[in-house]
C-alpha cells in the first residue's frame, strides 16, 4: 500500500530466473488427464490478454496437480510478488493456528490485550470487540473514522486503533479494515512472542515449501498482517491447496478442518447483490464468492481462489483496476471447462496451449527504433531541480547494443538496458521507500519523445516514462498503471548538464 516514486535505476547482476531451482514443486499433469480441457485453458488466457491486458501469472491445479502454469514476461517463475490484501488470509491462518494452540481464543477481548494502549474511558462498543471481530471485519467502525487509522502515523498502531471511536456493536455491521487485521497480528505475537512471518514459519511456510517469504512489519516490529506479504504464484497455489485439502499437507495436518470451515464461510454479510462477488458473504479474512466459491484477494488482481466442488484451485497475480473482469474470465472459461472425470486426450489443443504459455508477454512499447533526435541527445545529461523523487539527472545513451536509460539520483549513478520491441534485462529500481526489480521496454513515439515502460516486476505497477526533447530542455513524464492515489507524478524539467 506504499506509494511508488520511481528515483534511480539500478543494472542488477543476477536476474531472478537464474536464482537456485526451488523447493520440489507440485505434481504436474495434462490438463485433459485432470479433467479440463487445454482449449478452455487457452480461451482463457487469450481473453485474458484481450480483455485485461494485465495478468502477471497464473496456475490452475485440478485434482492435486498443476494442469496449467505461465507468466507473462518479464515476469518470471522464480519471482516473488507483492500480494497485497491477499495476506489477509496467511494472517488468518496464524490466528487459527494460534487458536488451536490454545494461545488466543475467538472470544479474547481487543482491548484487553492491550492495556498499556487503552483509551483512558473506554467505550462499551470497544470493551466488546473480540477477535472474532476483527477476523470477521465486523469492528463496528465507520468509515470516516476508520480513515483517522494511518500506518505512516508516528503513533503505536495498537494505541491509534484503540482510540478511534466505535459507532456500532462488534459484529453487527461489516467494514472492510486493513487495521483490523493489523491488530490481529499484533494478538499474535502478544500471545506467542513471534511475529507472524516467524510464528507461520515452521508451521505453514514451510511445509508448504514455501521458501524466503517476505512481510512488511510496522515500526513497532508487528508483521502488518493486512498486506505486505511477498511469495510467488505456486506458493499461493500451494496455500490454496491447503485449504483445499482442509488443512491436510503431505498425510500430516498443519491446519484444524474445523478452523478453515469457519474461516471460509459466511461469517458475515456483505450486501445482497447476486450478481457482485464482493457481496457473498465475509468469512475471516477470506471473501466468499459466486458459484460457491471462496478466495482470498488483493489490490490489482492477486487472487487465490478455492474451488471446493471442482477440486481445484487458481493462483493469479495482476496489476489491474478490474479485478472484476479478471474473476469473470475464471467463472466464463475455467469453472465450466472442468469435468468430474478425465478426458480423451487432444494433442493439438495441448500443444496450441503449450506454445501460448511459453510466449505469454505484457505489451512491450510500441514506436520507432530511431529518430531524427536521436543523435543529438545520446548521451546528453539532463539535470532537474530539486524534486520529492530525488531524481538528479537522467540521459539516453543509443549505440550498437540498444538503448540505455542512464540516472542519478540521490548520488547514485545507473545504467539501464531498455528492450526493443522486447523487455530488456532485469534491474533493480530505486524508490522512496526501497528497492524494486524492473525490466523495461522502449521507442521513439514521436520525433522528440522516447517512451519506456518500466515494470516492477515483483509488483503490479508498471511506470510508463515520456522524455521529449523540447530545444534545450527534457521534459520528463511519468505514470503508473495502477495505484492507491494519483498515478501520475509531477512533471519534471531538465536543462543539459555542463560538460
């Protein structure tokens, strides 16, 4: 939930996909074998390139077994990715685990377990809230209280959820609330001295073989719980199938059943519309969906969806605003491609889906490969004023190996290859709040202007960067796909650098 302000670029040494082979993956198997067929798998993902232009990988696995997997380049197997709310379920699954260790019970008291943070009266509402309530997103907040809550405050988040007013009895009334998962993993680790990430390592993390899972934790050292959670698709896949397998992994049991049969149901309701999948019904931390089903979700379309009734399980990751259409094209392809028992092989159909899903790409930038500017300003350094990205100078250098995007920014120096009609290398991006992976791609849009898409590639934000060439001085445009504000960051000027 971070803003991304793109700062420096940095050439990185070791691309993600020549990373050590992972832990054992899942059992693999012909999609026909498990009963879909390969055409509505390949419907699927052509409709999905159509339509939303924006998914970043997806896995089915039918029956236990990995039917169909791909990333759209530059995204890789190897990365991990940014799951935002869909870390909601794993934090969910430390309290159940909790629970079961008799560590914290559904019925605990909110504020009672955190006395040092109580509001000197409190209120009866609060005194009433118990972890039920913060599972089932039924805290009894408003919404324009519950904006009062930021996790950038210089306030422990603990004592900034106990002091915001609670309008409505817990439990009677559903509104969706990062901060109330927040406080669930600070429950967590009151109760059993770990954080999440480090009470959910050998507990779910790695069983699962999940490998290097990464969390976000709050200045407090609480693992934030309602996002920040980084693994890759097959570990989603192989959550999914957890639950799936109701909490049985291996012939041993990591999860109670009786805990993921209340943790995916209908805890609370959510709206009425038949027709909406984010009104079917809350559970703890997991949304029910239509068709029966059940997921976890998080922004821009990184989905973990349970299929009960069809014994499978779909793993995507996106960086999109229609998280809607994604779902749709799962429920109009996948659900009703999916037959009880194995289908008669078909050669061709499986290879046309073998061929797609070793050339799935995101759009690299369209354009010219040179321009009448081009010479002029290779290599031209282009300083800016002081600017909140810290950006110092920028330069394109053009020679026999392609295009170079060269930055400085905060004393840093980069060279970054850019593709042509391709994603470039893997790099390393600079940002206000870390660093991020990227590949980029780019073209002259127009005589005076060279466009580069630059992707996060552990991430759903691609940073599309405009440079036009106006007499002396470059003016620099920059806009993100998706984001949690304003996509579109300030323009920026620069003037040539002295030689």
């Amino acid at each position: 939930m971070r803003p991304l302000l793109v700062l420096c670029l940095v050439a990185s040494t070791t691309a993600a996909s020549d990373a050590p082979p992972p832990r054992p993956s899942l059992p693999r198997s012909s999609p026909e074998a498990q009963g879909i067929s390969s055409s509505a798998i390949l419907a699927f993902l052509e409709a999905a390139e159509e339509k939303i232009d924006a998914v970043h990988s997806f896995m089915l696995v039918r029956h236990g077994n990995v039917v169909a997997e791909g990333w759209w380049s530059p995204y890789v197997k190897n990365d991990p990715h940014v799951l935002f709310s869909l870390s909601k379920s794993f934090t969910s699954t430390a309290v159940g685990l909790a629970v079961a260790e008799g560590r914290l019970s559904l019925d605990d008291s909110v504020l009672a377990a955190f006395p040092e943070d109580a509001p000197a009266e409190p209120s009866d509402n609060l005194k009433a809230m118990r972890v039920r309530d913060l599972l089932a997103m039924s805290t009894g907040h408003h919404t324009r209280d519950l904006e009062k809550f930021s996790f950038g405050g210089p306030e422990r988040l603990t004592k900034q959820f106990l002091a915001l007013p609670v309008a409505h009895k817990p439990g009677t009334h559903f509104l969706y609330n990062t901060p109330a998962t927040y406080m669930l993993s600070a429950m967590v680790q009151k109760a059993t001295g770990a954080t999440v990430l480090d009470y959910l390592r050998p507990r779910l993390f790695e069983p699962l073989g999940i490998e290097n899972p990464t969390w976000e934790a709050s200045p407090q050292g609480i693992t934030i719980g309602g996002y920040g959670l980084k693994v890759k698709t097959e570990d989603i896949a192989r959550f999914g199938q957890l639950y799936l397998q109701k909490g049985l992994w291996g012939g041993k049991r990591l999860l109670p059943a009786e805990w993921i049969d209340a943790a995916t149901a209908r805890q609370t309701s959510n709206g009425s519309n038949p027709e909406s999948d984010w009104e079917q019904g809350y559970g703890y931390q997991f949304w029910r969906s239509r068709h029966g089903l059940y997921r976890g979700d998080g922004a821009f379309g990184q989905f973990g969806i349970v299929m009960e009734e069809q014994d499978a399980v779909v793993a995507i990751t996106s960086g999109t605003k229609d998280m809607a259409g994604v779902m749709n094209l799962v429920w109009d392809h996948l659900l009703p491609g999916m037959k009880k028992g194995p289908l008669a092989p078909d050669p061709k159909a499986r290879q046309a889906l073998g061929r797609k899903l070793a050339s799935l790409s995101l759009r690299p930038q369209t354009g010219n490969a040179s321009s009448p500017r081009a010479a002029a300003v290779s290599g031209k350094r282009y300083a800016f004023p002081a600017n909140d990205d810290k950006l110092e100078s920028l330069a394109l250098e053009m020679g026999g190996e392609g295009v170079t995007l060269v930055s400085r920014a905060a004393g840093r120096e980069s060279r970054v290859p850019v593709g042509r009609a391709a994603w470039g290398k893997s790099a390393t991006l600079f940002t206000s709040t870390g660093e991020e992976r990227v590949a980029a791609s780019g073209a002259w849009t127009a005589d005076d202007t060279y466009t580069a898409k630059v992707c996060l590639h552990e991430s759903p934000f691609v940073a599309t960067l405009a440079l036009k060439f106006k007499g002396d001085e470059l003016v620099f445009d920059r806009d993100f796909n998706v984001g949690f504000g304003p996509t579109k960051r300030p323009q920026l000027i620069g003037r040539p650098e002295p030689k």
